[in-house]
C-alpha cells in the first residue's frame, strides 16, 4: 500500500487523474453491496490517460503498465476516490509467450552415472523482474549454497553461472552443470531411464480422484517451454519410448513431442493455463487431461 501511495502521488504530480483499488490477491468476489474491508488484503493504482484506464502494481517490480497478475486478473475490485468507492472489473489476463525457457541436457555414462546441465532463459518482462530479484543476492553466495546442497544428496556442482543484473540487453539466465553418480537404473535389459525432472507421485494422482462438489477455478498463465534431452552412450538401443502428446481442452493447452536423433533422445514440453471455470460434473475431462 504504501509503494501504490507514492504512485498515486506521482500521478497527481504528473497532472494524471488517478485511485487507489483494492483487491483480494487470490481474486475471490465480495459483496458489491456491502463490501466488507476483510475482503480486501492488496492496493493497486488506476491511472487514466487519453481516456483510457491503466492498472499498476508496484508491488510486483518490473512490469508491462495495465498488465494485472493472473491471481487476481478479470476480477471485480473496489476503486476508492476520496471517501466514495466504486466496483470495478479488472483487465483479463494477457499471456506471455515466448518469455520463459528450460532447458536440461543430461550425458549419461554406460554405468547409469550421468552430468547434468541446467540452464534457465528468461526474456522481457519475466527477465527484469529476475534481474530486480537477484540484485541482493550476490553469485558467489548463490554458489556456495548449490554446492552444500548438492552434495548432501550425492551430487557434485561443476560449473555455475547467471547473467549480471547490470548486464545490457533484456535476456537473463542462469546456467547449473552437475556430476550425479547414478541417473539411470541398471537392470537386466539395460539402464532405465526417466525422461523428465519431475516425478508426480502416486498420493498426487490419487488425489486428483477423489470426489469434488466445488466447481474448478483456473488461473490463466504465460506460455512456458521446456526441453529434456539424454545424450545416451554410442551404440544404444531405444527399447521403450514415450508417445507424443496433445492436450486441448478448456483449461489447458499443452503438448509434449519426442524426438531421436544422433543417439539423443529430446523431449520438447509446451503449456500454459487458460482462465476458464468448470462445474464438478467436468471432474472427468480435467482428470484426463
């Protein structure tokens, strides 16, 4: 509230009609009647300008002007001018494309051990706000901490590197290259592998079963892209391999594609959430997809 103050000041000095807004930060509803100020835990700042209304939350950093967060985007917020408040709709969310990039290259040895390299690429907005978050964090510490915490589970830091945050140019990425003695499981028909970092539990998914009486409620989110790739040993013999994938349902869209060549075998993943607000009975379709 008090960095929407000094913009609100700033705007009023600039000769801008502007007001403070309160939201709820997780987008919930209130009673437009009859609001109640527990309903509201956040302040933003409405600015207009040619005639047209701009949303800003300094709070975030860096950040495209009128662009609201997914959290609380398209919702109804209470705009306050004096001591008279208003409801008002806040922007839809507008997806980033194109600004976040994960990218993992493992080599894995004929023992199953493996070095694994890292690397995280972020462009535009995304890459101001990592800039801003790492100014207080200085590369050698960052260092230090992965190389305690690799090797309390076995794992051993080769190289390490980020971009500058007074570096020119709007990209910003962080590298991490590591040895881990066993990657593969070594069994009788050959080393079996993982075709991604993450492992989705079976609690997890049974979750996703259980009975729902409350409708489903989904966030829209910027496009993310991220590629796995395994440089197996010369000579290997793909035995067993994923399908690629397509999801296109009313919350989600998403695909996954795999790819062999040159013995490497790349899985290339794209997602991103849709704002969209299902009733129980589509327990079925989200649970499928």
């Amino acid at each position: 509230s008090d960095l929407s103050l000094l913009v609100l000041a700033l705007c009023h000095e600039a000769g801008l009609p502007a007001a403070l807004v309160l939201v709820d930060a997780f987008g919930e509803g209130f009673n437009e009647v009859c609001p109640a100020i527990e309903r509201f835990n956040h302040c933003i700042v409405e600015a207009r300008a040619d005639g047209k209304a701009y949303y800003l939350d300094p709070a975030l950093g860096p950040a495209k002007i009128g662009r609201v967060p997914h959290a609380y985007a398209g919702s109804r917020a209470l705009k306050v001018e004096g001591s008279t408040g208003f409801t008002v709709t806040l922007p839809q969310y507008q997806p980033l494309m194109d600004q976040e990039l994960t990218q993992t290259i493992v080599q894995l040895n004929p023992n199953g051990s493996a070095t694994v390299s890292e690397a995280a690429q972020f462009a535009g907005e995304k890459a101001a706000q990592m800039r801003e978050s790492m100014k207080n964090t200085p590369p050698e510490k960052l260092r230090r901490y992965l190389e305690s915490s690799y090797k309390k589970s076995g794992r051993k830091l080769l190289d390490f590197s980020t971009t500058g945050t007074n570096a020119v140019g709007d990209k910003y990425e962080t590298r991490v290259v590591y040895a881990v003695p066993r990657w593969g499981s070594m069994t009788a028909g050959g080393i079996a592998i993982k075709l991604d970092a993450q492992n989705q539990g079976e609690e997890w998914l049974g979750a996703l079963n259980l009975p729902r009486t409350q409708p489903f409620w989904f966030n829209a989110t910027d496009g993310t892209k991220r590629s796995f790739t395994v440089e197996l040993p010369p000579g290997s013999v793909i035995k067993g391999r994923p399908e690629d994938l397509q999801i296109d349902a009313a919350f989600l869209k998403a695909s996954r594609q795999i790819d062999l060549k040159d013995n490497k075998l790349s899985a290339t993943e794209d997602s991103r959430m849709l704002d969209a607000r299902l009733e129980p009975a589509a327990a079925g379709q989200v649970y499928a997809a």
